[in-house]
C-alpha cells in the first residue's frame, strides 16, 4: 500500500501514465461513473480550503465513491487535543482513503504511519504540495504540449510556497529544465530546495527581483501570492505583500504562447485584466486538478487493493533522537513522535519537515 506524501514518491513513468489516465477521463468522463463505487474518501482539512478540498470532493463524487470529512480543525477531535496518528488510525477504520490538509509541516507524513488506508497530502504547511503540482504538470503539458525544455519562472513567496517547493521537485527531473527565480530576498527559496534539489541535481537557475526584466525569455511564468497565514509578523506581510503584480502591460512583453499558472487563490498579484488573456491558463489549472487527483484515486486504491500492507520507513543512515528546531514542524506539537534525522547533501534534516536539524 503506498501514500502520496511528497511528489518524489512517484517515479517520472508513474506521473506521465498519471497524466494519460487524467487526459482519458476528461474526454471520456462516462467510463469512469462507477470506477468508485462503494469506495469512500475521508476529506481531513485541519487548514481551510476552497480549491483542493472540493476539487478532491468532486472528483471522488464524479467517480461514483462518497465522501465524509471536516474542512476545519475546529470541528474535529484536534480541538481536544487528538494526536493526528490517532485520527488517521480511527479513520481509517471509516474509509477506504484519506485527503489530508494541515498546517504542521509532516503531518500528512505522520497520519501516513498510522494510517492502513492510503493518505493523499493534500498541504502540510509550507511545505509540500504535490497533487497541486499534478494539476500544474497536466496544465503545462496540455499548454505546452511537453514537459522538457523549458524556462519556469516562479514568482512571488518562493519560501513558503509549498506549491513551488513541489514543482520543483516534479519538474527538475526533465531534460532541459531552466528555473527563473523571482522573488524579494526574504522570501527566496528556502535552502533545502535549492541545495537539496536544484545544486544537487545541477539544474541550472538565476534568483532575480525583476518581474518585468524576466517575463520576456520564459516560457511558464508560476505567480504566487503572498501568504498572509505563513507570516509569524504582520508587519513584514503588509512590507511584502504588494511585490509582485502581473498586469496586462507586463505580459505584453511575454511570448505569445507563455502560460501564466498560478495554484490560487490570487488576491491582487495578477489583474483581473489579465483574465481575458489567452496566455491565463490558471482557471483551466483548476479543472486540470480534478482531473488528476481523480486519476490519483484510482492509482492508490488499485495499489492498495492489490498490495494492502503498509511500506516500511526505508532511509538509509537515520539518526534518532536528534531534536528540530522548526516551530511549524509536526513534531513540536506532538510530542509522542520519535525525532528522525535523515542525511541529505548538507547535513541532516529532519524526516517530517525537510529542514536541518
């Protein structure tokens, strides 16, 4: 039985027949009416949500299965202080596979090891998002017609956008990838990304600060907003949150064929202008989403029915009991977890949130 934690755990051969089943069920929804049926996913949203949550909803729905769940913490057993292990124990007892939102970052990694169903995360904090980035590998194929040779720009919160982290993730492993990094200097991409992954695998990419100076030689340009909610100081939100704005003069300056992506919600980093425009392909993004996380479903719940036991925790070289120091990580708030460390390029990092410990 295997979970979708981080998009890494899916091999490049694994994503494109992902995108090919995603492809098959938008152009012939009607085969797969009943694939579900009798099938119930367990929707766990401890963080608000509009797009991922329904689109999950939908699509299970649209599969012929059923759904049950919370959309906020407060109406769940966490407001008495249920460990998440606990909860994806005792769900899975209820359903046959859980989408999990939450704001510690690792807790969708947590529910995993207690979980006997298949758990999807759905966002842990600002760290991974990889069924967003499947709609955005469905979106750029669909856009571009391919998923190599190509210039991404990623612009805006690349430090606590977790839809960034993963896309790079998804992305760095195809020929001819070229990442422009655009961003204000406290919100760069955080270390563990761009030494763990881009110097690591030798993907070339510049950082910049000019929006305007890069639209011109990109072929995707990834906007992002910036998060009010990931901010420990209000003040540094209201500094930064007007950095970046795609306008309809700036993508004027754009390739004809650019597609302009985006994960929403945007609160005012791309006008209202910019909707009408051809190159705005973050609405379609949506639909894309659906698509995939349908074509998700079927993948997890074929491999659980075939192959039921859980996947053994398998790093080479973990350190125990080596603390993390990251406030947002899973294991500050659940006391009971072991603290793991696991080796990487630049030191150890912690198993639940990436970051060095």
């Amino acid at each position: 039985m295997r979970s979708l934690i981080s998009i890494l755990d899916f091999s490049v051969e694994e994503l494109d027949q992902l995108i090919c089943t995603a492809k098959d069920i938008a152009a012939h929804p009607e085969k797969y009416w009943d694939a579900c049926a009798h099938k119930t996913l367990a929707t766990l949203f401890f963080e608000p949500s509009t797009r991922t949550r329904l689109s999950f909803e939908a699509a299970m729905l649209e599969l012929g299965g059923n759904v049950l769940g919370f959309s906020e913490a407060g109406s769940s057993s966490a407001a008495k202080g249920e460990s998440v292990s606990d909860t994806a124990k005792t769900v899975s007892n209820y359903a046959n596979i859980i989408a999990m939102r939450h704001p510690k970052e690792g807790a969708p990694f947590v529910a995993s090891l207690g979980a006997t169903i298949p758990v999807i995360n759905a966002g842990d904090g600002s760290h991974q998002h990889p069924t967003q980035t499947l709609a955005d590998l469905l979106t750029i194929h669909k856009e571009m017609g391919r998923l190599h040779d190509l210039t991404i720009g990623l612009c805006g919160d690349l430090k606590y956008g977790r839809t960034v982290h993963s896309l790079i993730e998804a992305m760095s492993r195809y020929s001819g990838i070229r990442f422009v990094l655009i961003a204000p200097e406290e919100l760069k991409l955080p270390d563990y990304v761009r030494v763990g992954v881009l110097d690591k695998h030798g993907i070339p990419y510049v950082e910049v600060t000019s929006l305007e100076d890069a639209i011109p030689e990109l072929d995707i340009l990834y906007m992002t907003r910036i998060q009010r909610e990931r901010f420990d100081d209000p003040a540094e939100y209201e500094r930064l949150k007007d950095s970046y704005v795609l306008t309809a003069e700036k993508i004027e300056a754009a390739k004809e064929n650019m597609a302009v992506l985006h994960p929403l919600p945007r609160v005012n980093e791309i006008s209202v202008k910019v909707d009408d425009d051809p190159r705005a392909a973050y609405f379609r993004q949506t639909m894309n989403g659906k698509h995939m996380r349908m074509a998700l479903i079927l993948k997890l719940l074929a491999e659980a029915e075939k192959n039921p036991a859980k996947k053994p925790l398998e790093v080479d070289g973990m350190v125990y009991d080596k603390a993390c120091h990251n406030a947002k990580c899973i294991s500050q708030t659940e006391q009971e977890l072991r603290h793991i460390a696991k080796p990487s390029d630049d030191g150890l990092r912690c198993i639940y949130c990436d970051q060095l410990v």
